[in-house]
C-alpha cells in the first residue's frame, strides 16, 4: 500500500522528541520513532513558538461523520495531546450539527481555530450562521480556518495546497495564517435551499449570504444541483458529477440573464464587449470564482488569488454541448480554457450583478453558493454580488 510519511520533530533531537504521521487511504496513523523506517521520510520541525501560540488560541475540530477518512481528525487529537494543546471535538450527527456548532458562545477578544474534516459547503454554512450571531461584526472574534479535503472537490483546500492531510499536519504545525475574504448574495428575490438546515439564511431582509469558494449559474450550478440528489451521491461519490453533466448537456438547457456590469454582451460575430444597453444574454455557463481550482487538477480561474478580495468571472455563451465540454477539459489543462474567444474571463471590481431572464424555465433558476444549491424565485430575480469589508477570517497554509 501506498502512503506518505512525515517526521515531526522538536529541539534538534530526533531521538528524544519526535512523532511519525503516516497517511495513506484509510487517513492518518501516529507512529513512535521505533516502528518505522526513516528512508525517504519528509521531516518537519515544530518550533516552540508555534506550540505556544497554539496553546493560546481555542482550538475546535469539526468531524464530518460522512468522511471517508475515519481516522484523521482522531489522530490530530493524539498530537495535541502528545504536545499539551487543548482542543474541542465536534462531531456531526445530524444535518442541523453544523449550524449549532456555529452558534456556540464564542467570545469577543479570544482567538480561535477551526479544523474542518469535510467539504466546502460545512465552511459555507458555519461561516453564515457563525457571522449571524454576532449583532456588530467588529465583535466577531479572529477566527482561523485550516479545511482538510474529506469533501468531493475540496475547493478551498486545494486552492491552497493543502491535497492531502499530511500537508494540512504541516500547515498546522507553521500556523502561517492568511486573509480569507468574504463574498456576499443580496436579492430581493425568494430563495429556497434545497438543504433545509440552510432554511434560515433565506431571509436577506438584514444579513446577505456569504460565501468564500465560489457562486455560480447555469451548468455548474446545475450539475450541482443534480449530482447532490441522493440517488447519485449515495451510489457514485465524486463520480457523479460526470453522470450528472452527460445528462444535462444532453439536454443543454439554455439560461437567459442580463450581466448588467458594463452591460456584458456576447455576439458570434464579435465576440465579448460592452453594449449600450442591458441585453438578455443566452448563456451556458457563468461562474464568480473566489480561489483557482475546483479540483486538484480543475483550474477554473488561474488569476484568483485565495486571499486577495477579487472575485473572476467565467462566462460561455449558449454553445453546442460538445464546445462546452472541450473548454471544461481544457480547465485541467492548468487553465487553458481561458484563452477560448468563446469564455469571458475577467476580474469584478466591486460589485457584479446578473438577472435572471423570466424566459427561464423555472427549474433552471438554480444557483450555486459554495456547494449548496438554491432555487431563485420571485418576479426580480436580479442577484448582486460583492466582497465583505471583514478583517476578521484567516486561513492556514504552508
């Protein structure tokens, strides 16, 4: 079997005060010194100060019960007790755990620290219901994030390069902290999760919702939508958003919008440019990215930045199926989709607002936000998009 080896080690002295971590399909082990060979092992020294910073700061793990990891946020424990660091243990046990995870007593001046064991879409909804309990956001506490990847795409994680979990041991150990921007939805339209333990977002009347990964309408937001139904995501895992995009670019629905932001429109003879006026605008697929890749190897947005507050625009105008899919493979060639005149890709400045035509089937007003799937209804269904003025998020990388 395959896996990866990692030394953590303290004072210059291998033999007196090490740990061996090893990583293979199953998750992590703890290993003594003695019960593994040292060839071709990775090292890594924890330096006192880190240890002591981390003593400092309140450190909470979320377990995701749906992990195919077991055994990682177990043995993440066993390392903070081998080196004295109190933490928390929270697991999920019912589709509400994260909310109430959310909506503990956190305290204004303390410091904390989450290790997320899941996906993008627990970040979305802590970040949401977390920033709701507090009536002044400059109350909120600094809050520092470190997602390890047990989810399908595991957007963030790998836009940070944190692939595996003895990668996010390292980030861990070098607490280098970074800024994690916010991005907002405002709308005076009606929107209906379809996970209803998000049910009390829907109501923007006094907070947006917030995002960090990614929002988006046309297929990606539908394959989501499709491939989360449990007849897929119970049988198939992460393969089921290649059978949920056959299925639908069989179909290749067509979703009429207005990018109202220099008035974006898309004609075959040239191309993208500004027009004078809101033009409704046949689309096949819009995007707002807040980081690079999707995927390890699904680079949607080579510019993003995680911690730069900017979010990029990838839009495809209504294209025959076969183009639409010859661009989304060329994302994993490093991004090579953005050269095609057919995809608009561009930084937003402020703010970007899109309607949705009402000529669109009803079932195709579907939106994305950060993995969860919301249905939009209502007359307006105009949507704006923005970053959150915030200094209070962090992440940790290597």
């Amino acid at each position: 079997m395959c896996f990866t080896e990692l030394l953590l080690w303290r004072n210059n002295d291998k033999e007196e005060d090490s740990v061996i971590v090893t990583e293979d399909a199953n998750g992590l082990e703890m290993h003594s010194l003695g019960e593994t060979s040292l060839q071709k092992m990775d090292t890594f020294l924890i330096e006192d100060e880190t240890l002591a910073r981390l003593c400092k700061v309140e450190i909470i793990l979320i377990a995701s019960t749906h992990s195919k990891k077991k055994s990682t946020h177990l043995v993440v424990g066993q390392l903070f007790d081998y080196y004295g660091i109190k933490y928390t243990l929270l697991e999920t046990t019912t589709p509400k755990s994260i909310t109430e995870f959310a909506q503990r007593n956190y305290t204004t001046g303390q410091e904390y620290l989450f290790l997320f064991f899941s996906g993008d879409t627990c970040l979305f909804e802590f970040v949401n219901f977390f920033y709701r309990e507090f009536a002044n956001p400059e109350d909120i506490p600094s809050t520092t994030f470190l997602p390890f990847p047990h989810g399908t795409g595991n957007a963030m994680a790998n836009s940070i390069g944190l692939h595996d979990d003895i990668s996010c041991i390292q980030a861990l150990f070098k607490f280098n902290r970074h800024h994690l921007p916010l991005y907002s939805l405002q709308t005076s339209a009606t929107l209906l999760p379809t996970n209803p333990a998000l049910s009390n977002l829907a109501d923007l009347s006094q907070t947006p919702i917030l995002f960090t990964v990614v929002a988006s309408w046309g297929l990606h937001s539908l394959i989501v939508y499709e491939s989360d139904k449990s007849e897929l995501r119970s049988r198939y895992g992460a393969e089921r958003f290649r059978i949920a995009a056959t299925k639908i670019l069989e179909e290749n629905p067509v979703f009429k919008g207005s990018i109202l932001n220099n008035k974006l429109y898309y004609s075959f003879q040239n191309g993208w440019r500004e027009s004078p006026i809101e033009c409704t605008q046949d689309l096949s697929y819009f995007v707002l990215a807040a980081l690079s890749n999707f995927e390890e190897k699904f680079t949607i947005s080579p510019a993003s930045l995680v911690e730069r507050d900017q979010l990029h625009m990838v839009a495809i105008p209504y294209s025959p199926s076969v183009e639409v899919m010859e661009l989304m493979n060329a994302a994993y060639d490093n991004g090579r989709h953005i050269s095609s005149n057919l995809v608009c890709y561009k930084p937003v400045d402020q703010e970007l607002t899109i309607t949705l035509n009402e000529a669109t089937d009803p079932d195709k007003c579907i939106i994305c936000l950060d993995g969860s799937s919301w249905k939009v209804t209502g007359p307006d269904k105009k949507l704006v998009f923005s970053y959150v003025d915030q200094s209070f998020l962090h992440f940790l990388s290597l």
